[in-house]
C-alpha cells in the first residue's frame, strides 16, 4: 500500500519523482505529493485524486530541487486531502511513510507536553513533529530521526529530506519494504524495485529493523542494534520490471493475456529438460518427511490455497490445513510435529502473511513460500522460496499471479505425490503432459473473449451474483466473486455447490445471476442438480463448462460458455480465465476503473 519514492540527483528531481510515483500507482492511492530541497530550504506540492492533479499543479507552481521525495497515499489514519496527503512537513524535517504507527496516540500525548499541537489526522505528522523537536534541542538532522525512529511502534517504510541538507536522505524500514537504488553520482530509495527500474539496475533491500544514511556517493546502513550492517547490492533485470501496457487497454487486459507466456516460463523453470519429472531449482524438498502441511495467504491468494488443498490431500495423501493469515496469526494454532508451514503472497510483503511466517518460525519443521517477488520479505525469511515466474503484475486484482500460483503449488503437489509413493508413473507422466500442454489450453479459451465480453454485458445489468462450483471448482467460484465484486462493484457471494439448500437459494428470483464454474468431471452430475433447483426458481443459470458438459446439461441455462476439455486436475487453472474475463468485461461495461478499483491496494503491507 502507497509508494514512497527519494532522490539525490543531478538534474531536476520533480520530473523524476512524479515518474517514479505513476509506476508505483498500481499500489493504490487516493492523494499524491512531493518535497524537494531548492537552495537549502524544503517546499512541498501536494494534491487529492490521481497523480496527473499533482502533475497539473505541478505545471503551475513548480517545484525546483535536485533532491526530493515523494509519496502516493492510501487513507489510513485521516481523510483522503491534501492536508493530511504526504510528504509531512515540521519545520526543516519533510518525511514520507508508509504503514502505521501504532502508538501515535501516545507521541503525541508527548508533544503536547511540549506544547506542540498536530495539524493533520495523520500518524505520520507525528514523526515529523518529533523530529523536528528533537532538532530545536540540538540534535543533528540523523541523530534526531534515529531518536524518532527508536520511540515507534508498528510498521514503517520511512524518507527524512532535511532543510539544509542537500546530500541527505534517511531511510527506514520495520514491517514496510524499502529499497536503496545506487546510482553515478545519483542515489535513490524507493518501495520496490518497480519504481527505480528507469534509474538504476543496482539495489540493496534494506532488513527488518534497518535504518540508511543516503547521500549521492554511499549509503551506510545500521541494523536494529545499532551495528553496521553490510546489504547485498543486488542486480536487477530491469526489462522485468519496465511497466506498460503492450497496447492493451488495461493492465488486467495485458495481464490476462500474458497468462500462456508466463505459465510456459513457471514450467520451464520447474520441469527437467525432457518434462517428466518436477525439478525444483532450489535445495532438496522431499515431502516425505511431513506429516501434515500448512496453508496460509491473504485474497485471492487464499484461494490458491484452497485448491492446492485438494491437490495436496487427493494426488499426494498428505492433510492440509488452510488459513486466512490475519486469522492465523492471532489463533496462535498449536503447530504439530513434522508440519511444513507454506506461505503464498504476489508480492511477497503481505503483512499478515508476513507476520504468519514469523510465527511459524522455529515451530514449523519447513518454512515455504510461493512468491512473485523472489528479493521480497517472505522470500528472504523462507527457508525455501519458490518463484512463479508471473513477472510484473499491476492491476489490482490477481490474474497471471494467480494462475502462475496455483501451476507452481500443483507442481509441489505432484513432487509430493511422488516423494509420498501416491502416484503411479503413468498417471504423473499424463498429467506432466496435460500440464506441458496448459498454455495452449488457456489460448484457445482466450479466443473466447467476444462470447464473455457479450455475457459480461448483461451481467453487467445486475446488482447481485451468486456463484456456485463443487470440489476444485469451489475456490474457483470464491475467485470469480472476488474478481467481479472488486472491479465492477456488483455484490457477488460464492457457494459450494451443496450449499445451495442450506440458506442461499432463499435469494434466488427472476433477477438473479447464478454462475455456475462445472466442466464434466465426477461432480458434474450433483452440480446441474443444484442449477435445475436454481431454474425452477426462476434463477438465471450462467453455466461455463466444457463441451460434454454443455451436452449432457441440456439448452435450459440462460447462458452456456464452453470451454475447452481438460483433464480435471487441471480445470481450476483453466476456469480462471473465464473468472477473469467476466470481471474484466463487466467492469468496463459499467465504466469503472479496472486497473485501480475504489478502497484497494495491489500490496497490503500494513494491518
């Protein structure tokens, strides 16, 4: 959630960091600014809405400097204005912050012993209010920050840019990423590595609890401790993190798109050369050592996980618990013996996931994670991290995320069948095949796009959906509401399929879209059982199946959508393009903002 993004340049800054905040956008934000240093002395712009309002203003009252900051917001403690938008100024102290700091309250009880009263409703003003006191006691522009710094509890990524100091910047980080990007001559922080990919291909991540010094030719890092710490300098493939949308109208479109693409990478890099076997790239896992496995994510991620359960507990025997991760981390469950604890987060900075893993810390046997981010929090805490190859994702909502997601955890399903002796080489070589064979599965149902862009119009015409699946279908229904209600804004609830008679066919009525996700599996036959229930209450049936199942289903449903045939196994994979396409058409019909729906952040890194 928001950006933060700091430079020590040689040429105008504002330019630069208003670029660097529009490829951080996909966070999610609802005010933007900037500060920069001109002639020793900070001045600031800010504005509500998107950033092309900064931009404007930016057009008409200029902001010179050659060292700034800047921040997209995402409303926490205070309305989305320009008041309380960032960067916070207190005298000579400008600061940038992302998460929440917890005991504000109490920081700023302090300050008005000191007589110092708040202006905004923000958490963050509080930082720079406290700096700025300990400054006025003759403090160093470090020494005070550091002294802040040690007062706060919660989550932070934090900037300091200091009156005075035109080769300074401070930068911290506990519970919220920040990186360092090392530039000739030129220094940068930014939130990830998005955001620098223009400006540099060289980055050090700061850690849990690190505090950076900046100027435009080091950068000296102390740990949590207060003990130099020496960070990697790592190199990025900048071409990976270049953001554009490849003509598309929309992120989510391109996104979308490239699911063929990016699957075929996810395989490559975790199928040996022939394709019969799965080869991690990584250290040994073997499955056999585990008793039990533990699930735990956030969002569509969850879901992921919901049908890796069926995966992990159907091909390879082994039980499976999965969690919500702010649930789990409060539960504080018992972790049985010889328990594998893994972990699936996009971005890798999830912070209930996050603070899950910490959890699982030496109680777990195996730490494991399934990320996009392979430098993220969760990667580096693991103590095996698995990649899914989905590059770059910018819509908000998770789509080649969440298919690469689920082909990496069928991958780790099938390396546990056969760790655990549960499968025979015929049947993992035919679904090996099956899997080689996905991404040209899920292109020919991409070519179905017009038959869901027609469907997503008269869908669009609804206030409410239901979906409805059995099995592996079940997560993919939970998805599919997901996706329709987080970029269309059409309430939508999903169902097990055999839940139908346990309360929600009382919203059945003539207005009422039923989507049902069932291709022709051992299920199929309960299902159109509970769409016949649905129809003879006057329910529209929107049925996406496969061909034998839009055959043995009868004409009776309102809507067919046939997909391609698939070996079952794979079939949640597959059924999220329809998912996704019927939200994504939706919400263009309807006119909303697909790439960046109201009240949602691509990264929820704070609680």
């Amino acid at each position: 959630m928001c950006g933060i993004v700091g430079v020590l340049g040689k040429h105008e800054v504002a330019p630069t960091l208003v670029e660097a905040l529009r490829r951080l956008e996909y966070r999610g934000y609802d005010s933007a600014g900037i500060a920069t240093l001109n002639d020793g002395r900070l001045d600031r712009r800010r504005a509500v809405g998107k950033l092309v309002n900064l931009s404007d203003l930016l057009v008409h009252e200029p902001l010179p400097g050659k060292a700034g900051i800047g921040h997209t917001r995402w409303a926490t403690h205070g309305a989305p204005s320009v008041t309380n938008a960032h960067p916070h100024q207190a005298g000579p102290v400008a600061v940038v912050h992302n998460g929440i700091i917890e005991n504000y309250r109490d920081l700023r009880a302090e300050l008005a012993e000191a007589g110092i009263a708040h202006e905004t409703d923000t958490d963050t003003e509080t930082v720079a209010l406290l700096v700025r006191m300990h400054m006025e006691k003759g403090e160093s522009a470090e020494e005070a920050a550091r002294s802040v710094i040690d007062k706060l509890d919660g989550a932070y990524a934090l900037c300091f840019l200091f009156d005075g100091e035109e080769d300074l910047m401070i930068a911290a980080r506990k519970g919220s990423p920040l990186a360092i990007g090392h530039g000739d001559g030129e220094m940068f922080v930014g939130s990830d590595a998005i955001a620098l990919a223009p400006l540099t291909d060289r980055i050090t991540y700061l850690e849990e609890g690190d505090i950076a010094v900046v100027t435009r030719t080091s950068v000296v890092i102390t740990d949590r401790y207060g003990n130099a710490a020496n960070r990697e300098v790592r190199k990025i493939q900048t071409a990976k993190a270049m953001v554009d949308k490849a003509g598309h109208k929309h992120f989510m479109a391109k996104e979308i798109a490239e699911q063929p693409t990016v699957i075929g990478e996810a395989l490559q890099n975790y199928l040996s050369d022939d394709g019969t076997r799965v080869d991690l790239p990584q250290e040994a896992l073997n499955f056999a050592a585990y008793d039990r496995l533990s699930l735990v994510a956030c969002g569509t991620a969850y879901y992921a996980c919901l049908t890796a359960k069926y995966w992990f507990e159907q091909l390879a025997g082994l039980p499976v618990d999965v969690d919500i991760a702010s649930e789990f981390r409060y539960r504080e469950p018992p972790i049985p013996q010889n328990t594998a604890a893994l972990f699936v987060s996009q971005s890798g900075e999830t912070a209930d996931t996050l603070a899950a893993l910490r959890y699982c810390d030496g109680r777990a046997a195996r730490i494991l994670s399934v990320v996009n981010v392979s430098e993220s929090s969760i990667a580096r805490e693991s103590d095996l991290a698995l990649p899914i190859h989905a590059g770059a994702e910018i819509g908000v909502a998770s789509t080649k995320a969440f298919t690469c997601q689920l082909t990496v955890l069928l991958l780790l399903a099938l390396k546990a069948a056969g760790d655990r002796g549960m499968i025979t080489t015929e049947r993992m070589a035919d679904l090996l095949s099956a899997l080689r064979g996905l991404p040209a599965t899920i292109n020919n149902a991409l070519e179905l796009d017009g038959d869901f862009k027609k469907t997503a119009r008269r869908l669009a015409e609804a206030d409410n959906a239901l979906f409805l699946g059995r099995g592996l279908m079940f997560p993919l229904a939970l998805e599919g509401a997901l996706k329709l209600k987080e970029i269309s804004y059409i309430h939508a609830e999903a169902y097990a399929s055999g839940e139908l008679k346990h309360g929600p066919i009382a919203l059945i009525d003539k207005k009422m879209p039923v989507v049902v996700m069932a291709p022709k599996d051992a299920l199929f036959d309960k299902t159109v059982s509970n769409m016949q229930e649905v129809m003879a209450r006057g329910g529209k049936v929107l049925l996406i199946t496969d061909r034998p199942g839009a055959e043995a289903a009868g004409g009776d449903a309102w809507i067919t959508l046939t997909l391609p045939q698939i070996d079952p196994v794979l079939s949640p994979i597959l059924y999220a393009i329809p998912a996704q396409l019927l939200a994504y058409h939706t919400a263009v019909a309807k006119g909303t903002d697909v790439d960046q729906p109201r009240n949602l952040a691509k990264s929820v890194t704070v609680e």
